[in-house]
C-alpha cells in the first residue's frame, strides 16, 4: 500500500475506534463511519472488506493499546504499589473522558458475544491476560507479605478485572467517576493497598 | 384496549424482551421484531409509538420482575443466608440461560448510557435499588456480628452489585458460567458467608 493509502487507513480505524468506543458495533452505521471518516463508501471497501473486517481491526489495535496501559500503569518498586497506580490510571483515563464510551472491550463483550465468536476470542483474550497479569503481581504481593496470605491470587485476579468492568458500567449509569472510585477502593482496602498509591501514566484502560 | 389488543400487546412485549435481551438495542430491527412477535409493522405502531418507547416498556418490565427476583432471592433467616441465596440465585440463573443475554441492564447500561438519558435513568434506578437492599442486608450482618465489623455495607454494596455485572460478563466473554461463579465465591470469601448457601428461587436476575 502506498504512503497516502496507509495514511487514509490510518484516519478510518481511528475514526472507526472512536464511534465504536461510543456508540458500540450494531449502533454505528456504514453512514457514521463516512461522516467521522471523511471517506467515501467505496474507498471505505478499498481497504476493509466489511464492517465486520473494520470492527475486528479496531479490536485488535485496542487489545495492543491497553496490553501497554497494562505494562505502563503496574509500574512501581512494589507490588502493592503497582496494583495501586493499576487502579489509579483506570480512574483517571475514565475520569479524563468523562466516562464516555467506558471500556471498549467490555462493551464488545456484552454485545457481540453472543453472536460473534471472532470478536469475543479477542475480548476474552484480553480479559485472561489482564487477570494473569494481575495474577502474577497478587503473587509477589501475597510472598512479600504485602496482602492477606490466605488470598488466592488467581481468583481475586478474576474478581478484579470483573469488578474494574462492573464499577466502569454502574458509573456509566449514574454519569458519577466516584461510583468506579468507591468500587476501586474497596478492592483495595480488601487488599489492603489503599493510601499506597504513586501516580504514573498510561494510554488506554479497560 | 381490548381483550385481543391487550393480549397482542403483551405478545409483542415478550418477543421484543427476548431479543432486545439478547441483541440489544440497536442490534435489534424492526425486521427482527416483526419475525419474532409475528406482528405487521403497521400493527407494531399502533401498540407503541417508536422502537424506543417499545425498549423503554421492555426495561420497565424487567425492572418490575427484577426487584420481585430481588425479595426472592434475599431470604433466609439471617442475612448471611439471604446474601448467600441472593449469589446462588443470580449464578442459577445465568446457568439456566447457558449466559445467552447476560443481563439486560447492564448490556443497556453500555449500549445506551451515553445516548439515552431515559434508558440511563432506568437502569440507574434499577442499580440504585438493588445496592440499597445489600446494603440493607449487610447492615443487619454487620449488626449481628455475621461479617467483619470494618466492612463499610454501603461501599460493599456498590462493589457487589459491579462485581455481579463484571462477572456476568467476563463469564460471557470466556462463555463459562464458573468464571461468574468464581467471582462471587471471592465475595463470598470476603464477607465470611461461604458454605452457608440455602437453595431459594427466584425469576429473573441482573
């Protein structure tokens, strides 16, 4: 593909993951994706076979961005302190979109799963890397003494990544980043990291 | 209306509950509606004005059968037990469905919450009543000594009711009813109520 062909690419999955993000992939329309895009239909065909193609893009583009939110928000000297800015970034990137859109995956998942097998592997991969590595920093936690030793790694690491997708919606639904807030910090009080928290950035959450 | 109407639109009610519940909103068309509930367009629009006054009558419904699953699952003679009922109750009936549909506000609650102010006051309310009466029940278990006197019942409650939604859709994303059930025996683990499960039934659950 030429220069100005990947570039054209390039602006359709961005305006592609934005509507999306917002609106989900049954709400948004061959139409939305022209207008956003500012490329014509045909050319849209040129470089993806279908909406479904373009859907299965923009998937995977936000699995590689939040597989780096991953690394770069568990980033601290400690375990408990990497949980703590985990938690913190997912505040602050919802809290930085006012909680429009919510979590791209956890979206997907309660729409397409039923229905598109494709779409869910790739959600569903992305829910089972964040737990393992959720997982692997409870593990360190729990041997450094830092959590409760009776704590199941691999369980609570399910807990997690449910509660973090459950605390996006109920704020969602009461337009209230506190209601994600109060759900956050009860994890860490059940872990017993709360006020250990050291801000450090990240791109994309869940 | 008539006994014939009213009987017409209770049919096209239920048909529209059942794949609004499993496509969603705007995954659902008009085509879809007309196949399911065997009723003419023009018969459609004479029980409901739009496809959105039909979602919202769909919602209100399933909140209405909601709060009865709601009393009918929280019984038992002390709260650890009606906790304990209430999780056993949702996991049932997830299992029942094989997960197909999930939940139908918290699917609404990310489709719609950024577009439909109406939909998202539903679905709010619906969050909002469900978290009062845990938070209601674990008062009284904080009261008579069943769970750990430091657990705050109003931020629990909140965390409950986003881990049963982040459950409800990790499970749907992995297609396994044991990663719903997982993330609730955590919960349970948390709240000292596991293994003090009495079976009660209930019809329908977030």
């Amino acid at each position: 593909m030429r220069d100005k062909g990947i570039r054209t690419r390039e602006r359709v999955l961005a305006g592609a993951t934005e509507i999306f993000h917002r609106q989900g992939f049954s709400g948004t329309s061959i139409h939305d994706l022209i207008r956003v895009t500012g490329v014509k239909k045909g050319n849209l065909y040129h470089y993806f076979s279908s909406k479904e193609e373009m859907g299965l893009q923009v998937l995977s583009r936000a699995r590689d961005d939040f597989f780096r939110f991953l690394e770069n928000s568990l980033q601290g000297d400690r375990p408990s302190v990497q949980l703590a800015n985990h938690f913190d970034s997912i505040i602050r990137y919802h809290e930085s979109r006012n909680l429009v859109g919510g979590c791209i995956f956890g979206n997907t998942a309660l729409e397409m799963s039923d229905r598109n097998d494709t779409y869910r592997d790739v959600i569903h991969s992305v829910f089972e890397e964040w737990r393992r590595r959720i997982r692997d920093v409870l593990k360190s936690a729990v041997r450094f003494g830092e959590v409760r030793k009776d704590l199941d790694p691999e369980a609570m690491a399910r807990n997690i990544v449910a509660t973090v997708e459950g605390g996006i919606m109920v704020a969602r639904a009461s337009r209230n980043p506190a209601d994600l807030k109060a759900c956050l910090a009860v994890l860490a009080g059940i872990l017993g990291i709360d006020g250990e928290t050291v801000t450090h950035g990240g791109k994309q959450t869940g």
